[in-house]
C-alpha cells in the first residue's frame, strides 16, 4: 500500500525561522488555501539550509500526485518524489519504491523498487521494511534470501506490521529445525517470544 499524505507536525527548535515557513505551510494546507500551501512548500523545498527542505518535497509530491486542491500532475510528482528520496526522505522511497515496484506512472522496475525499498527501511519505514522482506523471500528484485527475510520480517513485526507474523511461520515451517536454530539464535534480540521449534518425528519403520 502506497503512504497517501504525510505531513510532518514536529517542530524543530534549531533553525526555527526556516520551520516557520513550512508550518505557515501546513496551516495554509489545512485551511484548503491550496496555491498559496503549495508556494509556500516550494520556497521551502528550494532552500538548501531549510532542515524541513525533503518534507516540503515530499508534502508538493503528495498534492500532486493525489490532486488535493489543485489539478493532478502525475510528472511533476515523480519530480519531486525523486527529489526527496535523494535527500533521504523515507516516506518519498517508500512511494517512489511502491510505484516502480507496481509500474505506476513509470516503467516497472523491481529493482529500483527494491533498493528504494532497502534505503526506506534503513531509515525505519515498517512498511518499507515488510515490502523488503518479501522480495527477499520470493527473489523478486533481488537474489533470494531466506535468512534476510527472516530478519526483515522480524523487525518489520517489531516496527508494527503485524502480517510478518505470517512469514516468519512460513519460514520457520519451510527450513529445518537445525536452520531455525542458528536464525533464532542469531536473531534473539530481534525475536520478543521464543519460535517453538518443529518436534522432530521418529521414523516408526526405524529398527532398535
């Protein structure tokens, strides 16, 4: 699922007079004063000193792209997606991701999708971080990796994405208990309860 809007409240006490501009921003939003947020937004995302610079990116991209309060510009999104992803801005490479990932207004490309997925969650998206662990598992945009989906999936589930739990019993069930072993053991700080290990069976044909 692509993040549809997010716009960052936090106030930064260091370099307040620049804040101020993207909070008037915000305001302006928030009261459907549309042309004069987006104005506002690109002063900001235009200003290199700007602290909240890749979130006014971010803010024009998601406008938009969604066409809140203005026509929908799907290329002039892309733009600065682009432009905030270079910045770090987690949320623009999570959707940046999600669109290459699903071919949305660009040509599909899993493996842009994958390592803008990775850079996402590197910085903490838990969605970013699901997306990841299940190109892992299924090798899609990337070599397939059992045991960095184990872990992605793993702090996916701690971040909040409750549908890792899915995988992670998928993938305690598909390798065997000695695989189990070593990832639980290398993982334990990842792992809140312990994974009960599959229970061996003794073949009943098996002489004494």
């Amino acid at each position: 699922m692509k993040t549809l809007l997010f716009f960052a409240i936090s106030i930064l006490f260091s370099n307040i007079s620049y804040s101020n501009d993207y909070l008037t921003a915000l305001e302006l939003f928030n009261k459907r004063k549309i042309t004069e947020s987006v104005e506002l937004f690109r002063k900001v995302a235009t200003n290199e000193k700007d602290p909240k610079r890749s979130d006014a990116m971010y803010n024009l991209a998601i406008i938009f792209d969604n066409g809140f309060g203005t026509q929908t510009n799907k290329t002039r999104a892309l733009y600065y997606y682009q432009a905030a992803s270079e910045l770090s801005n987690m949320y623009a490479q999570y959707n940046l991701g999600w669109k290459y990932y699903n071919g949305e207004n660009v040509n599909k490309d899993v493996i842009k999708a994958f390592d803008l997925y990775k850079s996402a969650s590197n910085y903490g998206h838990p969605q970013a971080m699901y997306n990841l662990a299940h190109m892992y598992y299924s090798g899609i945009g990337t070599v397939k990796n059992i045991k960095l989906a184990f872990k992605t999936f793993l702090n996916a589930k701690i971040s909040g994405i409750s549908e890792s739990n899915y995988f992670i019993d998928k993938i305690s069930q598909e390798i065997t208990p000695q695989e189990l072993l070593v990832l639980t053991e290398e993982f334990s700080s990842l792992i809140e309860e312990k994974i009960p290990l599959p229970v061996m069976v003794e073949n009943e044909n098996s002489s004494d």
